[in-house]
C-alpha cells in the first residue's frame, strides 16, 4: 500500500508492505480498525486480511451503514482498517490486492472519523448496499459510497456517488489506484503492476461537487 501526493509524483506520504506477523493488525498506533469483532491479520495470506468473513444477515443483525465512533458499536458492514492522517486532502493511494472469491473487496480513503469516508468496492456477487439492511446478491461491479454524518459525531450514513461494470478477476494479483484531488475521485484497476507507476484502465470517475465532498 502506497500513498503519494495526487500532483507531486516521488513524494511518498505513507507505505506498508505487510511483512511480517501482526495479529492483530490493530495495534493502537499505526492502525485502527472500526469492528471489534474482527482482529484483521497478516498472518492468513501473505498480505494483510480481514479474520472473519461476518454478513450482517447471517448474525441475524439489521445492518446499515451507521458507522459508530466507537467500534464496539458497529457491525460487520464497518469493517475496516485505516492508518494516516486525516490532514491529506489530494493524493494518490494505491493498493496492491487479490480476490480469491468472487465477494466484496475495496478501500477506504478520505477517512476523517468513523463516520466520514469514501469507499470505493468491487463485487461480483454479495455486497453491502445502501437500499437494503441485508445484501443484495446482484450487485456486480465496482461501487462507490461517500459515508457522511452531519454533526461529525453521530452514526454516518452511506449515499451511492457511482457505479460502473469494472471488476476484479478472481484470483488474480490487482493494481488498484484511487486518486482524489479537490472534488474529483478517479479509480484504476490494472492487473499487477509496480506500485507507484502510472495507472491504466479507468473504471470509475465521478465529480463530487454536491456540497458534500469529504476533504
């Protein structure tokens, strides 16, 4: 995982290459994960991944996209780990990933608080969705969701921004590169790449101008 400055190439702002054992990934400094219930790892696939693979539905729970500022609160739909600095604005995040299933797999980025994000998935099968407490079993694609609370404090709640019909391939080693540079958000998805090159392949671009932009 590599994080840059979107319009000064060589300046690395943060990077992790996952070597070595942690588990759990939470260890109260670097990063900080925002579901209890999953202690994240890198001790399962030669990367960094999430322990359980926990649906909402079947711990019989009314998942939303409330994101609670404490992460004894949140449900399995939260499950996510970030590190950084909620000072970056425009940057450029790229993240090395593989799929094995054909499940929900994406990142976050503009992370202010628990309740205050961008994520952007992919899917070919089940993946959370913001009309429904449960998943939709035919969401295909790729998917981006701006979570947002209007008091920065209380549970955030999830709007779709875009979509489109790019995807990972099963199995396979993904360049997956998000840039975000005032309102604009552009993603790429490339098959395995040096981390830091350009990107190819544009799946998604979307001009959040709604007033509600995350910074």
């Amino acid at each position: 995982l590599v994080v840059m400055p979107a319009l000064a190439q060589g300046k690395t702002l943060f990077s992790e290459d996952f070597e070595g054992a942690w588990s759990p990934l939470n260890d109260g400094s670097t990063w900080s994960a925002y579901y209890c219930d999953d202690a994240w790892t890198t001790d399962l696939s030669g990367g960094v991944m999430a322990t359980t693979d926990d649906s909402c539905c079947a711990l019989n729970e009314n998942c939303n996209y409330a994101v609670y500022p404490v992460c004894e609160q949140s449900e399995p739909k939260d499950n996510h780990v970030v590190a950084g600095d909620t000072a970056w604005t425009d940057y450029r995040y790229q993240v090395r990933l593989k799929n094995s299933d054909d499940d929900a797999v994406g990142v976050v980025f503009r992370h202010s608080n628990s309740a205050n994000y961008y994520l952007l998935y992919m899917t070919y099968d089940r993946a959370p969705v913001v009309e429904s407490s449960c998943y939709n079993e035919s969401v295909q694609g790729t998917t981006l969701l701006r979570i947002r609370s209007s008091d920065n404090s209380s549970a955030g709640t999830a709007v779709q921004l875009a979509e489109s019909n790019a995807a990972y391939t099963v199995g396979a080693v993904h360049l997956l590169t998000v840039e975000v540079s005032g309102t604009l958000i552009k993603a790429w998805l490339d098959k395995d790449l040096p981390t830091g090159s350009d990107p190819e392949n544009l799946i998604l671009e979307y001009n959040d101008d709604s007033g509600e932009a995350l910074k």
